[in-house]
C-alpha cells in the first residue's frame, strides 16, 4: 500500500517536473535559438518570468527582445507552470487528508451554486492582472474550486496573454499608464 502511494505521488510528481522543464525552458530555448535570440537573453526572460510574473514583459522590452517573441516565451513559461501547478496540486490532494477533505466540503458547496460551478472558470480571466493573486495562486483557486480543468487553463491563459501584452505596450510607451 505504501509502496504503491510513493509511486503514484512520484508519477505525478516527474509529471510536474517534465512538463516544467519542457514548456518553460525547452520549448523557449528552441523558439529563441530558431529566432537568434542569445540564450543568456532567452533564459533571463525565463528567469524573469518565473518570479515577476506578467511584469516580465519590462525585462523583455529591456533586452530588446521583439515584442511577439516576448509574448511568445512568457506563454510558454505560462503554459508550463499551470499545467505544473495543476500537477502538484494533484500529489497533494492524493497524497494529503487534509487537502482531500477540503476538496470533497468544497465539492458540496458548489453544488449549491450551479452557476459558479459552470461560470466559475470565467473570473480566471482577470486574476493573473490581479495583484495578489498574479498567475500562480489563479491556478490553485481554479483546482481548489474545482472548475473545469481545460476550461480554467484556456482562460488562465487568455488573461495571460492579455495582461502580459498590455504591459508589453507600456513598456514600449504606447500606453501611458500615469499622464
């Protein structure tokens, strides 16, 4: 029993990790070598990326990365840590009583709330420009919520995209935020 318990916590666990690494650093060293972007440049908007999430996008327009090539590498960091987040959530509810109960008492009051159960996801359009609740904790209330996986991802990353290129815009000074 225990056994079996570690290896399905470590299959959830490479999950996390091999996603990861695929989509927020593989696939964007691929894009930036396939651009001629150095790699000290590419790896420094992924570094920024990970910590300062959407305000990346300043470190990009700093390096003189093109804009599409930002907004394309931060998605893909973007695309890795959500479906990395949604993994380790993962171990943890398997792994965990506690989150366990949190999600089954969480399950029951949604049931009371059809419309946030279906609609819910939606509202995961405007917590990645939120600041407190930035890219990561979206991911985590989505899951704990227990909104429909595919559907959260596509509108964690619509609000990605969004946010991340109306800071693109400002960096590049074609919004002016404070006249």
């Amino acid at each position: 029993m225990f056994l079996s318990v570690v290896f399905t916590w470590f299959r959830y666990a490479a999950k996390a990790v091999a996603t990861g690494f695929i989509f927020t650093t593989l696939l964007p060293l691929i894009f930036g070598l396939t651009l001629g972007i150095p790699t000290a440049q590419v790896l420094g908007l992924i570094a920024s990326t990970v910590i300062l999430q959407a305000n990346a996008a300043f470190v990009g327009v700093g390096m003189g990365i093109h804009p599409a090539a930002i907004l394309t590498i931060m998605t893909l960091v973007e695309v890795g840590a959500v479906l990395a987040l949604y993994f380790v959530c993962d171990a943890f509810a398997f792994q965990s009583a506690r989150v366990g109960n949190l999600l089954k008492r969480t399950e029951e009051k949604m049931k009371g709330v059809p419309l946030l159960a279906r609609y819910g996801a939606v509202t995961l359009l405007i917590l990645p420009v939120v600041p407190p609740f930035g890219l990561y904790s979206s991911v985590v209330i989505g899951w704990v919520l227990q909104w429909d996986r595919r559907l959260s991802f596509v509108f964690i990353t619509i609000g990605w995209i969004g946010v991340a290129t109306f800071l693109i815009f400002i960096a590049l000074g074609f919004v002016s935020v404070f006249v």
